[in-house]
C-alpha cells in the first residue's frame, strides 16, 4: 500500500494543483501537520468572502460544478463539547478541493477527534474514475490504509495516475486524443439509443 502515496502530490495552497511526483505525501499525511493545516486554510478564508460558501462547496462535492472552470475551495470546521466527566471533547475538519479544467479535481480532507480517530484522505477524479486514498487512525493508535476506486479497479492505478499527470502537465496531443476519443464514445452512445427507439416503433 505504501507505493500508493506516490500517486498523490501536494497540495500547494497557493498555485492550482501542483504535481511534483518528488513530494513525500507520507510527510503531508501526518496526523501532527493538523494545526498547521488549518491555519493555513484560516488564512487563504481570511482574503476572500465566500458568500454562499456552504452550498458552493457541497456542490462541489455533488459534482455540480462546471468541469470547463479551474476552482479552489476550502472549509474549516470545529466543535467543542464537554463529556461526561467534564473533560473536552474537540472535533476538527478540514477540507480543500482544486479543480481544473476537463474534469479534473484533487481534494483533501482531515479530521481530528481528541476521543476518537483521526483521519487524513486524498482523492484524485479525472471523468467519471476516481481513486481515493484514506489513512486512518484509531484509538489505540493504530493506523490503516484504505483505497476506494470507482469506475476501475487497483490494476488501473498506474494508468489512471499517469492520465491525470499528462492532463496537469498540458499534454496537448495527449489531451486532444482523449477528448476525440470521448466524442466519438458519446456519439456512439446517442446513435444506439436512436435505433433503440426505432426498434420499438
């Protein structure tokens, strides 16, 4: 599963998606870099006013976005409560989404429980496939790797990763191949359902 943390780069707050392959994600998803995290995150919140943040950013994750726009969302949420023996109780999440043109977007997320576990996730969409990538920690300590791939399976990763790479890095004929390709599919599509619907008359 280590070799899985390759795929990811990081997440640079101040430039689009960054895809240096040279970034140590395991340094990006250590628990301890939480604070720091989400001061970062207080700071880019601080320069611009989302008016209505909230909703944008469940479109987001809704897919609700228009796939031709770069964008650059980020949320920061924390709840403290007391248990029932007094002592603090303090959730924290974090959240940032990149997005770029041609259905591409990269996010991640993090979540602090002082009494429960904590987890980092990165995740990579590129069309309709997607590979996500979460690390969790629990209670006593112990830590887990978990990926969720839809639209393909574990024996496409490296191709997958390598799509998402050409696209960020402006592959142009790379780019124009893959859109002709996706025309020609979509086109395909529509003529089936036209002699569908012949068939039945």
């Amino acid at each position: 599963m280590k070799s899985f943390f390759d795929y990811f780069n990081k997440f640079n707050m101040d430039n689009g998606v960054d895809d240096s392959e040279d970034d140590n994600i395991n340094r990006l998803m250590n628990f301890d870099n939480f604070d720091h995290f989400e001061k970062k995150i207080h700071q880019m919140k601080s320069m611009m006013n989302f008016k209505n943040f909230d909703n944008e950013f469940k479109d987001l994750f809704n897919n609700k976005l228009d796939c031709n726009t770069s964008n650059y969302y980020s949320s920061v949420s924390s709840t403290y409560q007391s248990n029932k023996d007094g002592k603090p109780h303090i959730i924290k999440k974090s959240y940032i989404t990149k997005g770029l043109p041609g259905g591409l977007k990269e996010t991640r997320k993090m979540k602090y429980d002082n009494n429960g576990e904590n987890s980092v996730e990165f995740g990579r969409y590129l069309n309709d496939k997607s590979h996500i990538i979460k690390k969790i920690r629990d209670k006593s300590g112990r830590e887990h790797v978990h990926n969720d791939y839809n639209n393909m399976d574990e024996s496409e990763t490296n191709k997958f990763h390598s799509e998402f790479k050409k696209f960020i890095n402006g592959d142009n004929d790379f780019i124009k191949l893959t859109q002709k390709s996706r025309a020609l599919k979509n086109n395909a599509r529509k003529h089936s359902k036209y002699r569908t619907n012949v068939e039945k008359f």
